[in-house]
C-alpha cells in the first residue's frame, strides 16, 4: 500500500512553516537550541507520504519560513538604498528553493522504504538513518553550491551552546546535524509504530530508544587535545566606519585602530591583532600606510596581525592587478607573512557572472565595485614559534580550511572579520556561535574579532575567556592557551560528508525494491 500523507496538505504547510521559524530561533540572538529538534521534526513530518509536488511545496514553505528571519541581516548590507531588501530576499529565496529540491528525497525515502520492506527494523532504523542522512547531504550540498555555496543554515551549527557542541570534536559539525535529524526520524516513527504495536512492552521501546540515544551522545566528552603552553594576544576592536557604504575619510579606520590601542602600549604581549578591513589602505602599496604599521608595531613592541585589501605588491587603484582579502603579519621588516581570503563572498565582496546580473539589476550591481580574488596560501601564520591558523570572516564556515589549518600546525585560531555592514543585526552573534564551535571542534582556543563587536577569546572547550561588546572600541589582552592534537571531527568531519550522499543510493535501491514488489 503507498504510503498515506501523515498530514493533510494544509496542516503539512503549517507545521512546515512553524518548523522554519522555530529552527530560526535556535540560532542566536534568541539562540534557543532545543527547538532545533521540533523544527527538524516538523519539517519531516509535513514531509511523510507527500509526492513529488506536495513535497517541493511544504520543503519550499519551511525552508523560506527559515530564511527569511536567519538572513535578514543581509539587507543592511546596502545601507537605506530604498532596493536593500533586494540581496536579502534574493537570497533567502533562491536558498528555499534550493533546499526544496533537496525535501525530495526525503518524501520519496518516507514513500519508498516502507513498501520495499515491511520489517519493523526497516521502519525504525533503516529509514531513519536514511532521512538523516539525505537531510545532511542537503545541507552539504548547499553550502557548497552554487557560487562556492552558501552554510550559513546548518543545523549543527545551531548547537554551540548546547551539551551536544562537543560531539563536533569526534563527528564534526555535519556529523551533529546527521545525529539532530536521527533523533528525530527515530521519533517520529516511534510514535507512529507505538500507535499499531499490540505489545505494551514494543510500545515503551520504542518510545524510549530516541530519547535514550538522545541523553547517551549530550554525555559524550570532547575529544582530548594536548596542551602545549600560552601566548600573550591584544585583540583591538576599533569600531571604526568599516561598513563599505561608511562616509569615512582616508585612514579614518586605521586610526581608529590605533586609538583603541593605546591600552597595549603599557602590555607586554606576544602579538596584536586586528579585524578584518583594520586597515583601510594597502601597505604594500601606499607608504604611508606602511609608515603608520611601523610606527605601531614599534610602539607596542609586538608583531601585529592585521587585514587590508590589497593588490599583493601591484597597483590597486589600476583595475589591472588583482585584488585579495589579505590578512598580514606586519614586523619591523614590514609584511613577512601573507594570507589571503579563500572564499570572498559572492555578490558581496564579487560579483559572478557580473555581465548576466547588470543585465537583470543594473543598478544594485552597480553598487558592487570589489571584485577580490580567492587566496590560494597556507591559512597558518607562524608567530616565535606558534602556529596561528586564521579564517578571514565567512571563512570560518568553511570545514575544510579549518582542517587545512591544523594539518599546517594551527595551535591557536584567530578569526579576523568586519560586521559593520550589519550593524544591529543578528548576524555577528551568528557568527560568534560558529567561532565558538569551531573552539569546541578543533580543541582550539579562538580569538574572535570584529572591527565592531561582538569580539571575543573563547577556550577550547568554548567558555568565554574576555569579550568586548558591540559597537565600542577596546582591547582585550589575555594570555591564549596553545593545544596541540588533531581531534577525530577534523579527520573525519569530510568522510561524513562524503559518506551521506549513500543516502540517495538507499532512496534509490528501495525504489526499485517497491517496484519489483509492486508488480509481484
């Protein structure tokens, strides 16, 4: 017999929705990480025995429910042009579009399982792990396509706060979102054989077995790393007119920098660090800007980490030299280390495909005039001996530079970004949860910072070692704790990945089962 819709389409249009907005909430600023499992379990249900259509249409309406509110600070990223709502809604619709072609599978998992087998272990373990992993292949698969893709929604990432964070350091963050979705599959279809089964004992079993998986992997301890000493960091927030549409006057943000500063003068730490955009010339190219860094690092006596634009020794102002997003440790014989931004975001810091999108928004396209150059470098710089792995702002969802920064000896994380293009919005919490689970997953200390807040120095088992707030300037001196040791989510957080996409082959492979039945 097909498997019959669990809701009709209307309830399944309103669960969906409820199941977006609750998994919104999740995340920060509400950060209310329980809810991410109504949410998953909402969605799946509205998900249960619809077709084709019915499924596009409800994974359409949880996913926008979810989108829209998550990424509403993108919107602030154009200032009061009275078109900013424009690359928000964009976004978030392309992504629930993107997302309900992937809700596909997962209705026909819901439809194709239970006829290729009537075994109750097809229905409570078998489909289950299949949902949750064709869940987690979804997830994989947006935040790498299109246009490098787009991780911001995560469900694992929706628990940094939450006693599950460390499994991140044996699974990796993929893997935490494959377990949310497990516990909720394993649920629904609990009740639903708790409601047929004719034994009271089959009934408690199944019930019970979720929530007992559930409470054994919040028990799980993080994955031990080694500690291997200190080292002293002045993190500068200089909250300066960083935003790309700020009225600023040359060198405004550099000296704001360097104002914010000042308390380091009478510090004797190992290296300072500024954000993202610190510095808003490039001193490779302008010797003034290059005199001023001098003068800094031989006032503070310490190397400084510091990020500009810049076009790697050319001419940036030519239009013919490429641009990078380049974090520099800048000594007293200039720059003597380089990286450079790995994944510049799409439409934000370039533009793809540029001449297709001027012919649909000339106007809106216009206004984007940076077009940087991904970085090809090794994300780790050595500071007297310490290896300190960096991510330049959205690169902090990216799990394979992360992995690529303890492969090259990153002892420490520090995280340079600019959130004043969000100025009172929620997406620097947001991005302080991902720093945090980063913490939590590498075994790692993290210094966080923004030119604009909220910055932070998080240990490595995600306590909260100084922070500044949003949209005041300070410093935070702290003495960093080192590790060392490659946590098992960093090994083999790209095998889960890589290992969920056998959920199609299940999908597939019951198809064809069901069919062979069907005409038996």
């Amino acid at each position: 017999m097909p498997e019959r819709p669990l809701l009709p389409l209307w309830a399944a249009a309103v669960a969906a929705a409820a199941g977006g907005l609750a998994l919104d909430a999740a995340f920060p600023a509400l950060g209310i990480w329980p809810l991410a499992f109504p949410a998953v379990a909402l969605s799946l249900a509205s998900l249960v025995g619809r077709r084709i259509a019915s499924a596009l249409l409800v994974g359409f309406v949880f996913a926008l429910a979810f989108y829209l509110p998550h990424v509403s600070w993108a919107a602030g990223f154009l200032g009061d042009n009275p078109f900013a709502w424009v690359p928000w809604v964009a976004l978030a619709v392309v992504e629930a579009a993107l997302m309900a072609i992937g809700a596909i599978p997962l209705a026909l998992a819901y439809r194709w399982l239970p006829r290729a087998s009537r075994a109750g272990a097809v229905r409570l373990v078998v489909l289950p792990v299949a949902i949750a992993m064709l869940w987690t292949w979804r997830e994989a698969t947006l935040g790498s396509w299109p246009y490098g893709g787009f991780a911001w929604g995560r469900v694992g990432m929706s628990q940094s706060e939450s006693p599950l964070a460390p499994l991140s350091s044996w699974i990796g963050v993929s893997g935490i979102t494959f377990v949310i979705v497990l516990v909720c599959a394993l649920a629904i279809e609990a009740v639903r054989m708790a409601r047929s089964a004719h034994r009271a004992g089959r009934r408690v079993l199944a019930l019970v077995a979720p929530a007992a998986l559930l409470g054994v992997l919040m028990l799980v301890p993080p994955f031990p790393t080694v500690p291997a000493g200190e080292i002293s960091v002045g993190a500068v927030q200089g909250n300066g007119p960083a935003a790309y549409l700020d009225a600023r006057e040359p060198y405004d943000v550099l000296n704001a920098q360097i104002t914010a500063s000042e308390p380091l003068r009478d510090a004797d730490v190992d290296v300072v660090l500024w954000p993202e955009g610190g510095v808003d010339s490039d001193p490779l190219y302008n010797e003034t800007t290059a005199l001023y860094l001098d003068t800094v690092v031989g006032a503070l006596d310490a190397p400084l980490l510091m990020n500009a634009a810049s076009a790697r020794g050319g001419d940036p102002t030519s239009g013919d030299d490429p641009i990078y997003n380049t974090s520099m440790l800048w000594t007293e014989d200039g720059a003597t280390q380089l990286h450079s931004k790995r994944h510049p975001v799409p439409f934000g810091e370039y533009v793809p495909d540029r001449p297709l999108f001027e012919a649909l928004a000339p106007d809106l396209i216009g206004l984007i005039q940076r077009e940087y150059t991904p970085g090809d470098d090794s994300p780790v710089f050595d500071v007297g001996g310490v290896g300190i792995g960096l991510a330049i702002c959205f690169d902090v969802i990216s799990d394979s530079l992360i992995a690529e920064g303890i492969a090259d000896g990153a002892e420490v994380f520090m995280f340079q970004t600019n959130n004043a293009d969000f100025r009172g919005t929620d997406e620097n919490l947001q991005q302080l949860a991902f720093a945090r689970m980063r913490a939590i997953e590498t075994g790692r200390s993290v210094v966080n910072l923004s030119t604009t807040g909220t910055s932070q120095i998080i240990a490595a088992d995600g306590s909260v070692v100084d922070a500044l707030p949003i949209d005041e300037a300070g410093a935070m001196i702290a003495d960093v704790e080192l590790r060392e040791g490659t946590t098992a989510g960093v090994v083999v957080g790209p095998w889960v990945q890589a290992a969920m996409a056998f959920g199609l082959v299940l999908v597939a492979a019951a198809g064809l089962l069901a069919r062979r039945r069907r005409r038996a």
